[in-house]
C-alpha cells in the first residue's frame, strides 16, 4: 500500500479498530487500502479524512489519484 493512510492514523495514535468505529467502516476495509489491495469508494474516503480530522486531499496523491 501506498503507505499515507497508515501514516496518518499512526501518526494519530489509532490502531485500525479505532479508526474504523470513527469513519463507521469496517477495519478489514482499512487494513486492505493500507497494503493496496482494494480501492476506496469515494464515500469511504470521505469518511476516513473526517475520521483523521484531515482535508480528502491529504488523502490524495498529486495527480488526484487514491493514494490509499
């Protein structure tokens, strides 16, 4: 996976669980767009940057691709 998401949920002292009730998705959801192996609905990113308490581009690499 493109290692942003993990970075920033690490960085605020959550573990996938805890992330997971905050953005009201389900942690194997996490776990799978941490290592890349699923692409995340838009929806679901939206949830997650309100989660992190973070912009959605954060969550977004430079040529506006998932970088999650």
């Amino acid at each position: 996976m493109n290692g942003k998401l993990k970075a920033i949920r690490m960085n605020k002292a959550l573990t996938r669980k805890e992330l997971a009730n905050l953005a009201a998705v389900n942690e194997v959801t996490i776990y799978r767009a941490e290592y890349g192996v699923t692409r995340l609905r838009p929806s679901t990113i939206k949830k997650l940057a309100a989660a992190l308490n973070v912009d959605v581009e954060n969550l977004l690499s430079e040529q506006g691709e998932l970088n999650i």
